[in-house]
C-alpha cells in the first residue's frame, strides 16, 4: 500500500501547504515523492519525536504536513510529541504507519503495531484511517486532507482477492451478502478471509462488512448494519490489534448502549505471541486464530 501511498500523494505535492517527512524510511517506494515534492520532502533521519515536533511547528505556520515511518516508530517513540504538540492543539499533521499489526513479522515484537489505533484514539481529535484495500489508499488521502485534523493512516499488505467485486469506499461497507453472522473486518486481513468466504455456498455466507474509519459513535453505525446484526444474533469482529482499545471493545460498548446487543459476539484479536516465537504475519495471524481457516471454522460451529 505504500507504492500506492506514494503515486496518491504526487498530486498533492505542487500543493502550497504539502509538506512530507520521513524517519529515514521509504527506499523503493517513496522517490516519487521525493522527486516531485523536492525541497519539501524532508528526510528528518533516525529521530522520530523530533520529526514529530517539526511537523507540529510547521502545521502551526499553515502547512499540511504528512510524516512517515514504519507504524511503531511512529505512534510509540514519539508518543509524547503526538500527543502534546499535535493532538493538544489541533494541529493538521498526517501521521503515515506503515506495517500495521504484525506486518514486519519475523523482525518481532519491537515492529510490530499491535495497540497502535487503540492508543491513538486515546488522543483528541484523533482521526485513524485502516484501508483493507488498495483502492481505499487514495481516499483516505482525500478525507484526511479535506478534514485538516490530526490524522493516523495505518498501511500494510494489499490482500485483496483477484477480481473482487469491491464497493466504492465508505467507512463502513457491506462487500459480501449472505444470511450467516454478521462479520465485521478491520484491515488488509479483510482480503484473504473474503477470498476464504467465497468459497462458501451462498446459503452459508456471513453478512460481511468492512470497517476502515475510527472512532466511531452509536449514530455512525449504519443502519443496514444495525439490521444485519438484528438478523443475524451474531456479530464476529476480526482486526489485527490487541482487546483493549480495538473495534471489537468500541462495537460492542456501542451496541449495549443502544440497547441492541446480539446474542453471540465473538472477537478475534491479536494475542500477541502465544508461543514465544516470531514469524511471518501468517505466523503470527495463525497463532492468533485470525486466518482465514480460523474464521471458517467460527462461521460453521453450531449456536
């Protein structure tokens, strides 16, 4: 998704207000930018909470600037800079995390970006963006220009399936029709499990939705939504981040004060690292019982 990120973003670049930084991360994806951005592309080196802090003085000045680096050198390391200087006031700084969840796998656990959206929201005014698909890079770019508000986009891994009819882009969609549970998605893991539910008869499909845009409040959750959980009793929720902070908890305190919760809520999480080892994010996704087969599995158990 970075490549996309990168070919997105060289429009914006004869923008008066664009300005892009990076922790010295970005080889073989990001020249574009480089080179059309020139002098306001800005390689700030091995020194995050500074990059963060620059961002914040140049957002006060008027400028837009998006900063980037890999997701947990980016919302841990400088955590206090986020915090204090952009969220405290307000400020249009565009934060670029790439590698959500468990997406550098086998360099382990100090690269991974488990609690990453859950501790950004924590923040004011806070805005995460989570694109399952390719497709949604260019219009997350989009709505975080157009909001001009403290902004996280996490990227990983394109996974869609090939030829998937995919929906135009809302923060919440609707990609598989079906008269199962109800199935929530949150990420680029959305494409191999839709991959894995297509296998599925029609008659056994869960109603599959996808969500990519936090926080959200009881009047975001759609209505259509809102019906398919009435219908189904049972909502699955499937994202790459640790219990506490994730959609799962946000849904679910969502549905309780509305007064409509489900009979069955399942929440598939990241666990962190079970075994004690380190591997590929398939590794890892499996340990954690968030692959496709695991899913599958969930969906045919008896009530």
């Amino acid at each position: 998704m970075r490549t996309i990120l990168s070919k997105s973003l060289i429009p914006h670049c004869q923008d008066p207000d664009f300005v892009f930084l990076t922790g010295d991360l970005g080889f073989m994806a990001l020249e574009g930018v480089r080179d059309a951005g020139q002098s306001r592309f800005i390689n700030a080196g091995v020194a995050e909470q500074n990059m963060v802090s620059v961002a914040a003085g140049m957002a006060r000045t008027g400028l837009k600037p998006w900063v980037y680096s890999i997701a947990p050198f980016l919302y841990a390391r400088p955590f206090e800079q986020i915090r204090n200087d952009v969220c405290l006031h307000g400020l249009p700084v565009f934060l670029v995390g790439n590698g959500g969840g468990y997406g550098y796998g086998v360099m382990g656990s100090t690269h991974h970006a488990l609690e990453d959206y859950g501790v950004l929201l924590a923040l004011s005014g806070m805005r995460v963006y989570i694109p399952a698909f390719g497709e949604d890079v260019p219009v997350a770019i989009e709505r975080i220009v157009k909001r001009a508000g403290p902004a996280y986009l996490r990227l990983g891994r394109d996974e869609k399936p090939k030829d998937f009819p995919l929906p135009s882009y809302a923060p919440w969609r609707r990609v598989l029709e079906g008269p199962g549970a109800t199935l929530l998605l949150v990420g680029p893991l959305a494409g191999g499990i839709c991959a894995a539910v297509m296998t599925l008869p029609e008659s056994q499909r869960p109603r599959t939705w996808v969500l990519s845009e936090l926080p959200f409040q009881p009047a975001d959750i759609p209505k259509e939504f809102l019906e398919d959980v009435h219908a189904s009793q049972h909502v699955i929720v499937v994202e790459e981040h640790v219990a506490q902070g994730s959609v799962g908890a946000l849904l679910a305190h969502a549905l309780l004060c509305m007064g409509v919760p489900p009979r069955r809520f399942h929440h598939r999480h990241a666990l962190g690292y079970p075994s004690g080892y380190y591997g590929s994010q398939a590794f890892h996704r499996e340990e954690c019982s968030l692959h496709p087969a695991s899913i599958l599995a969930l969906l045919r158990e008896k009530p």
